[in-house]
C-alpha cells in the first residue's frame, strides 16, 4: 500500500486524487491546498463525494503532522520556477514526487540552473522526482522515444495529435478559442492563455533520448478557421472565425528540421487521432485512431508513476530513466 | 565511446554485430564464437566485409587478453539453461550485458532457480543484464505495457503481429512451414522446430507490468491453410496445404482470457500489421500499418540497449526496468 499526500486541489488535482481514491495499491493520507474554502474540508468529499477521513490541510507540515506518507504527488502549477520551492520542501521531507507540472518534464536546457537545483536538493535527500503527464510526459515524447528503440538509426521524428473538440464541454472548447473572434484570438495568444505549455520541453526530451544536438527549436500558434458557419454544440462560429487552435513545435539540426510536433485542437475536425511517424531505419508510423483522452490520461500515468518513481534513483529524472510506469492496477 | 564484445556469430549475431559496426558511440573491441571456421578471422570481414582489426577467438579470456570492454553483446542461444553458464562467465569478467536469448526476458516465472541464480550472479559482480529483441523485448510485451501507462484501469490486452511472408526470403518462409505437407506441418510443429520462442516470456512480462497473477498461460500452433492453390514467390503449396502458421498464446485469470498473443506469419495475408489493443479506461488501439521488420528491429534494440544496460541497476533486469533503450545513434 502506497501512501500518497497530495499539493494542490484545482480541477486536475481533484481528478488525479478521484483516480488514487478508486485505486488499491494505493491510499491518500494527506492533501494540501491554499485555498480556504478547501482546507478543513475532507479530500475524499471534495474529490469524489466520499468522506475518507483525510482533512486538507493549509500547509505540507500540517500534513504530515497527521500522517507517514511514501511519495508525493504535486499538482499545483505548470511553471518550474514556481514549482521549484514545494519541491525543495518535498525533497525536505524526504518525499519522493511525482509532479504533472509541464515544464518539469525535461527543464535541463529550458532552465538549467533550476533544474540543477530540483537535482541537487532531490538527490542529498535521497528522493526521486519526475515529471509527467499524457503532454508532455506520454504522447510526444516519451512514447515516440521509446518507438525508436528498434531502430538502427532515426532521420526525423513527426508526431501529430489532432483532437475533434465538438465532443468536449465548454471549459475545453474555450480554451482553445473556440467562439473568439480573429482580435480576440490574438490578444489571448499573445498573452499566452492558449497556449498548450510543453511543446518546447517534448522536443528536447526527444532530442535528448536520440543523442541528438539541437540547433534551435521553433513554436508556432495560430487559429483553425471555419470555412463556412458552423456551431460547436455550445457556440456559432462564422465563417473565417476560430474554431481551435493549431500549435507547432519544431527542432533543427543544421538547418533540417528534424523533430515537428502538431497539436491541433478544434471544433469540426474529421477525426481525432495521434500519430507518430518515426522516418530511419525502418521507417514506420504508429496511430491511435481516435486519440487518448487527454484527462483520464494525464490522470492516470500521474498515478501509475507513483509506483515507478519508488524505484526510480534519486534526483531529477525524466520519463526516460524512471521504470516503465505501467498501469498496476488490481482488475 | 561503448567498448563491446561480442559473443555468438550465427546469422543474428553476424547481423547484430554488422549494425554495431555502422554506429558512433560504440566500438566492438572483440568477438567470441565455438566455430572453427570463424575462429582467426576477422569480425569486421564476417559480419561487414570490412576488417576493423579484431580477430574472433574461441573464449571470451582469449578476447579479455586483447582488449578492454564495457559491455558484452550475448547472441548465442535461446534457451536459458544454456545460457546461464556465458551469463555467469562475462558476470565474473564484471561485463555488463545485454542478450537475444529469448527465455531470459522474463525467465522469473518460468525457470525462477536459474533466474535467481543469474540475478544472484549479476549482482555480485555489480553488473546488469537484460534479454531483448523485438519480440520477446518489445513488440508484445514491453509496447504494451508502456501504453498501458496511460491507463487508469486495464481490463484485457490484446495484441496481433501479422506478417505477409510473400515478401519474405525462402529461409524465413521455411521456418514458418511453408511448402510443408499437413503431415510435414504436424511433424515439425511436434519436435517444436516451427515454434516462435516467446510468447510466454511476453505474457509474464505483461502480467508483471500490469501487476496481475496468472491463473495459467496457454499456447497453440496451428498452420494456416491456402484456401486454393498458391505460390510463395519461390514454392507452390496446394488448396489446403500450410501457407504459414498462427501461434497464440494466452493468459487467464479466473477462467477469463485476459492477455492475447497472435503471432501469425504466413504467405498470402493482406496486409503486414502490429496492433495493440488495450481494453479499460481508456480503451484504445495502437497500430503500426506494414508491421516492424523482425531483422532489423531485433539487432537495432539489441545495440540500443548497450546504453541503456551501462545506466541499469545491477542483476537480472527486464525491458520494464531498465532506461528507455531509444537509439541513440548519431544522425
């Protein structure tokens, strides 16, 4: 029985710990979250209505006041730098973690001297810590590394994920920009609201897993129009006006663009799918028609990770040298 | 620079070495095999048609007297009774390894005394040890098990690698009882001279992941007939005669067949394919369309895995536990 203590309870925090409480193998003996209206409240009942006995506390010492945990699972932020003092905190208590903040997945050429930090604090207090998640953490990098395992050389790597937004709630289709007009679509570009956080670090995971020196990395954003007025189930949208968003990543090395990563989310796409294309000795695509879920997945390799990180080495790992996190629970 | 020795130069070794040749990163510093005739030359001429100036000897002490290595390279046998002593003899010359012995790829369940006296042995000498290819080692166990990740629960995995062997050369069309008579099929299928060796080693390795027990594994072969008289390219098989064979292996828990193999190869199927097929939450297909070449993909993970085996912990690991053997060849 693995026993979890949980930072941060916004909206993926509260799936994540909904998925651990239906898991055997695994129990939560402790949940932190700033937010007043949550601390005090039973973490069972915010997250799956169920009391279990476990409070939210305001801070970690709080709970661990309460309770012995094994590892950590930090939901909180998608931004390294805010992440890096919970972690140190985490590393203090001698809690190995499991973190679905993006930029944690590969920040060694991001934000160096931060990642040189987590390492150094994780690995005198003997604890492991990685970064994870369906995007990054699964689908654009860790997965396609894995691919070119049987492959005697790789020229080029293309990973597409394409997602038909119709079928998600309101919540998703806004974000992606669904509704806004071509101003309006711009503005929240330019303040990064759309932006899908984690291109840049799935490329240089990629690239690090194949040896490979990148030259320079490239991120586009930009709008997926309508071609005539159509509706989202929620919302119209005119013609030429976003139906979602099409974000590219790309690598080069001297010039050739060797790793392209499309995330292409929108309202009246044909079908959702993700496809990785590996171009080398042998070439060969591998697709999952109809895509993964990218909620339930982010969910779940956060807490099938719990068990890998265990037997991980101490320090700042990456998805790529952390035990395979296979899904272990009991049927 | 990774310093290999090779040990075992039949057709698979000769090729495994022949990619370990075409690569920076690593360098084969010696080369070790029974035969007589091989004995004296040199490894490069063998296996690439070009000296590197390093002679085959008969024992792995000969090649130790020549050269300094950092890992072995073991592609001599399938079965894990005989492979147990070169297991045990480059353990004491501290060399890590990585082998295409099919049964050493998860050897716990099915031979646990050999498997705990190589683990013991590996251990004590600080060196690691992985069996791999691309199947047993990655294509239906270790594939699966990586997807499996994004999973919260897996109820049933279901994998089939069908090949069209149309394409394929008469050694390879043979080995899969084409131009055999019914009798001729039941013949070799009985002395097992027709059987992939592999398929329960994936099984366990599955069931490990997904930490399930198995109540039992079963396996069957069975040809797969022409519905009327056809060539192979080289041989004609008559209406009803083996144009190929269908081996599937099965895993059951409680009576409910929970893990499918389908390992079919034969002249004649439409379409080459490799898919995994994950029933739970997610449930979902991956597909490979045209299939992974066998040759290639089994001597590309094996020199992968060099890599990965220098970063594993000590003992007798599987493809689960090790780094992400990706191919880290310079492009």
């Amino acid at each position: 029985m693995i026993r979890i203590i949980q930072l941060g309870l916004g909206p993926l925090g509260q799936k994540v710990a909904s998925y651990a409480l239906q898991r055997e193998g695994v129990k939560i003996v402790g949940a932190v979250d700033l937010d007043t209206e949550k601390v005090g409240k039973d973490v069972g009942q915010l997250c799956a209505g169920k009391s279990i006995g476990v409070e939210i506390t305001k801070t970690l010492d709080e709970a661990l006041e309460r309770a012995k945990a094994d590892v950590a699972v930090l939901t909180t932020v998608s931004s390294l730098e805010k992440v890096e003092p919970q972690i140190k905190e985490l590393a203090e208590a001698q809690l190995p973690m499991v973190s679905t903040c993006e930029e944690l997945s590969f920040p060694w050429i991001t934000q160096p001297m931060i990642a040189k930090r987590i390492d150094k604090v994780c690995k005198s207090n003997g604890v492991a810590c990685v970064g994870t998640g369906v995007n990054p953490g699964f689908l654009m990098d860790y997965l396609p590394s894995v691919l070119s395992s049987v492959c005697q050389n790789v020229q080029a790597v293309h990973v597409s994920r394409v997602q038909d937004a119709s079928v998600r709630r309101i919540p998703f289709q806004q974000k992606i920009g669904v509704g806004l007009t071509e101003e309006g679509f711009k503005e929240k570009a330019n303040n990064g609201t759309l932006r899908h956080v984690g291109l840049t670090e799935s490329i240089h995971l990629i690239a690090h897993a194949l040896n490979w020196e990148l030259d320079r990395i490239e991120e586009t954003l930009e709008p997926v129009r309508a071609l005539e007025k159509i509706t989202s189930g929620y919302i119209d949208i005119d013609k030429d006006n976003p139906r979602g968003v099409l974000q590219i990543g790309r690598g080069f090395i001297d010039g050739d663009e060797k790793i392209t990563l499309h995330f292409r989310a929108a309202v009246g796409e044909e079908e959702s799918y993700d496809e990785i294309e590996i171009e080398g000795t042998p070439s060969f695509s591998s697709r999952i028609s109809g895509g993964i879920n990218g909620d339930i997945a982010t969910s779940a390799i956060t807490v099938n990770a719990v068990a890998a990180i265990l037997k991980a080495e101490p320090g700042l790992r990456t998805m790529l040298d952390i035990p395979v996190p296979a899904c272990f629970s009991t049927i």
